[in-house]
C-alpha cells in the first residue's frame, strides 16, 4: 500500500505532481505539431501511472 501523508485536516497521497509554465512560450504551442506531442506525452505518463 502506499505511503498515506498527513496534514492539519487532510490525509492525502500524491501520485504525480505536474507543473506547465507556458509565460515565455506561448509561441511555441501556436503550433500545432507541439501541442500534439505535448497531449501524446500527457496520455503516456497518465496511462503508466494508471492516473484517472
């Protein structure tokens, strides 16, 4: 079983924690093709973890 975290009034566990800073990028995900693999990228990881 996984390792359960506790704080003040929550008991949580963090399967995966992502972080999308896009300020000094927007340019790039104006094309397409990055945004595909950007969403082909997402799909891989959320199925390897089996995230829902």
């Amino acid at each position: 079983m996984s390792e359960l975290f506790k704080s003040y009034h929550k008991v949580f566990r963090i399967k995966s924690h992502f972080v999308f800073a896009i300020k000094y990028r927007k340019d790039l995900f104006l094309d397409n093709k990055y945004v595909e693999t950007s969403k082909e990228a997402k799909k891989a990881r959320q199925e390897e973890s089996s995230l829902d």
